[in-house]
C-alpha cells in the first residue's frame, strides 16, 4: 500500500463543519462592505514576481524570505499573490479605472501565500477581506476606511477590539525621521538582532515593528515621527482623529506604530483584540499616496486595510453568529419502491420550496436513517415504505417534539406552505 499523501505545511482543510463558518463570514462581508458604496473585485491568484518587489519593497522579509516565486516554461518570473494591494492598483492601472471614475472603492476576499513560520492563526495559505479606495487625498477617506474595518467588527459582536493609529507621514517626513532614528539606534547596533541590524541601514522605520522584548526596549526612548510630521501632514492627522471623534470610534495613538510595508504614507492604523493573545492584529492599514504612481501611473492618492479571515473567526464566538445550517427535510425510504417517491418528493421541494432536503442513498434500514435525521438535526422526516405506498400517504414527522402526521402524496408541498 502506498503512503499516504498529506496536506503541505502550513496549509488547512476546511471541512464542512468549519466551511459553514467561512459561508457565513463571507456573507456579511458582502453584505457590509456594500453599504460602504464598495464593490467587490477579483485579481488572480499569481503576479509578475516585479509587481510585489516594487511595491511592497525589495528588502522586505515578505519579498526576501516569505514569496512563492519560480519561473515558468515561458521565462516569465512569476509569484503567487503575498498581499492584495499590489494587484488592485496593478488592475486600477492597466484598466484606466481612473479615467472612468475620479474614485474607485473596492473589496476583496481573497487567499494568499507567505512561507512564513505556521502558527494558530496563521498559516502559509492564509486568506484576507480588505478594502482599496482610489483616488481622494482627504482626510474623510481615511475616516471611512478606518470606521468601515472598526465598526464591522462590531457588527459581527467583537468585544475588546482596540484600534491603533499613527502618521507616518509624506515621504519627506519620513526621510528625516529615518536619519535621526538611525542616528538614535546606531549605539545599539551591536545589541539589535541580525535582521535589525540590517534594517538599520537600509529602512530602520521596520525596526519599530519588532516583537522582541530587548529591542522593544530599546525604542521606547527612541524619537516620534509625529516630531517630524510638517504643517500639512499634522493637519491631515488632526482632521482623521477629529472625524472619528465626531463618529465617537474609540483609538489610542501609537507613536511607534509603522505598519510593515514600504507602501504606507501618512495614515496608517490597526485594529487588535485582546482575546487572540500574542498575535492580536485583526487587520491593519493605511494611506498609500505613492504606490500607484511607482507602478506606472498617474499620481493618485489611496488609502485601504487588508484582514486576516482566520483570526477573525478566532476571535468569534462564533455558535452565536452562525444561521441554522441544518436540513429542512430528511426523507427516510425503506425499499427499492420507495426510493422512487423519495427521489420525486426531494426534487419538488428543492425546486419548489428551496428546502435543504436529504435523501438516503446507501439504502439503510429505518432505523439507521431516523439516526442519521437526528444527527444532522433535521427539522423534519418523511417516512415513505410499503405501508405509506400501499396507502398513497407519507408519513411526516415533526423532529423537535415528535409528533406525526399522514399527509397525501400530492399534499406534501401544500402541507409545508404552513410549516416554514
């Protein structure tokens, strides 16, 4: 006998028990993000390896360590997708989305692959919702993308979620707050981790995305960017803050909070919860003026948020949320015979009645079937055997409280119009 072939590391089978889970996320996703004047938008599931190395940064551990890239039989250098923004905007451009309207907001939901090291909620196939909107520079946009990802996880019954928000602000800011970061952490150097230490030279704003304890020592003394910010961009800060006040959306300024994309311009924010432990983040964004522009095209500003599908479902108490998933109707036929009645009584009241409906189809005793009803919390039983053919009448068994009635053949669609 052979081996048997398993799952990769990193990735997870979602059975049926949990995709009920996932059907119903996705659902409110939809139905939410709508109500924001989203719509929804599809990439591929791979990208031209130069799209992320340009975008996300080439120096990135993401880009480095973490793609899944290779070269195809054509010599083309592919990856499968690491993140959802680079493809929205690589869409945006080469679709002329800006010439056909001045402001383009999108949502996503969508899987994405990073070899990075598989822990309770995270895995290398993991997937993300978020949202991209294109083309306004103000600061309501930022206001609406924030209280959009703040305010759906209070409307999916999220407690305890806590929403961070800083300003990195313009490239110009950043410039100089780099050298006098650098110029803080360079009597460190010999105390920082390896990939801080490299950090340090070429981006050392990523320094303040660590998790290690001695190093987040470290930069607690370290200097605030918002030191550095100009007029302009303390005025976008204040206006985005005084918006979510006026919306009366709780958040806490985090002077060290960078995100870990090289994309991100003013605006950046995350919202965590308390009950997921270590690795808190629900979701995290922010503004991204300069991305489009560094791939091609027009000068346009954006701002948009990605979330992870599988942290959020740990977060939920997730029995309170779920619709009833259970079958309308479980046929029960005893005989060849019946099997015929029962094939016709599934597809009228599938078709007719849009009932969840399921048929026996390893030919069981009744015994085993009325079992089976039971476990899969059927609402109802048809009964169909020689008796109930001999005398044209089904046998209908309430599940909850047992009672039973005969009811005609021909009745069985009108007895339900009562029912359900």
């Amino acid at each position: 006998m052979s081996d048997i072939i398993r799952n990769i590391k990193g990735t997870k089978d979602i059975l049926p028990d949990e995709a009920i889970i996932w059907q119903y996320v996705e659902s409110k996703i939809h139905i939410f993000f709508k109500q924001y004047g989203y719509s929804e938008i599809r990439t591929p599931a791979f990208e031209n390896t130069s799209l992320f190395k340009r975008s996300i940064g080439a120096d990135t551990d993401i880009v480095s360590k973490e793609m899944y890239s290779w070269t195809d039989q054509g010599g083309n250098n592919i990856t499968l997708k690491p993140e959802v923004t680079a493809s929205v905007i690589r869409t945006y451009i080469q679709n002329s989305l800006g010439k056909i309207n001045p402001i383009n907001k999108f949502y996503y939901i969508d899987s994405l692959f990073r070899r990075e090291r598989p822990q309770k909620g995270r895995y290398r196939q993991f997937h993300q919702f978020g949202v991209e909107s294109i083309g306004s520079q103000y600061p309501e946009q930022d206001a609406e993308v924030i209280a959009l990802a703040y305010n759906f996880y209070h409307y999916l019954g999220l407690k305890n979620i806590i929403l961070k928000i800083n300003s990195i602000g313009s490239k110009e800011t950043r410039g100089i707050y780099k050298k006098k970061l650098h110029d803080y952490l360079l009597p460190y150097k010999k105390d920082l981790t390896e990939i801080s230490q490299k950090r340090l030279d070429k981006n050392p704003l990523r320094i303040l995305d660590t998790k290690v304890n001695f190093e987040i020592d470290i930069i607690n003394n370290a200097p605030n960017i918002v030191d550095c910010l100009n007029d302009d961009d303390k005025i976008h800060f204040d206006n985005v803050l005084n918006f979510l006040n006026k919306m009366n959306i709780k958040y806490s300024i985090d002077n060290k909070l960078v995100r870990g994309l090289d994309y991100y311009s003013r605006t950046v924010f995350e919202i965590q919860c308390e009950q997921l432990g270590a690795q808190d983040a629900l979701c995290g964004g922010g503004r991204y003026d300069n991305l489009i522009e560094n791939l091609g095209g027009k000068s346009t500003p954006a701002i948009g948020f990605a979330a992870g599908i599988e942290r959020l479902i740990l977060a939920l108490d997730i029995k309170k949320y779920i619709i009833e998933n259970s079958p309308d109707v479980y046929i029960v036929s005893v005989g060849e015979n019946a099997i015929q009645f029962s094939i016709k009584i599934a597809n009228m009241l599938r078709v007719n009645k849009n009932f969840i409906v399921i048929t026996d189809t390893l030919r069981r005793g009744l015994k085993s079937q009325m079992k089976e009803a039971n476990k899969l919390n059927s609402k109802y039983a048809i009964i169909i055997g020689d008796n109930e053919i001999k005398n044209n009448k089904a046998t209908i068994k309430n599940m909850s409280d047992g009672n039973q009635e005969t009811v005609i053949f021909d009745n069985i669609e009108s007895y339900f119009n009562t029912i359900k």
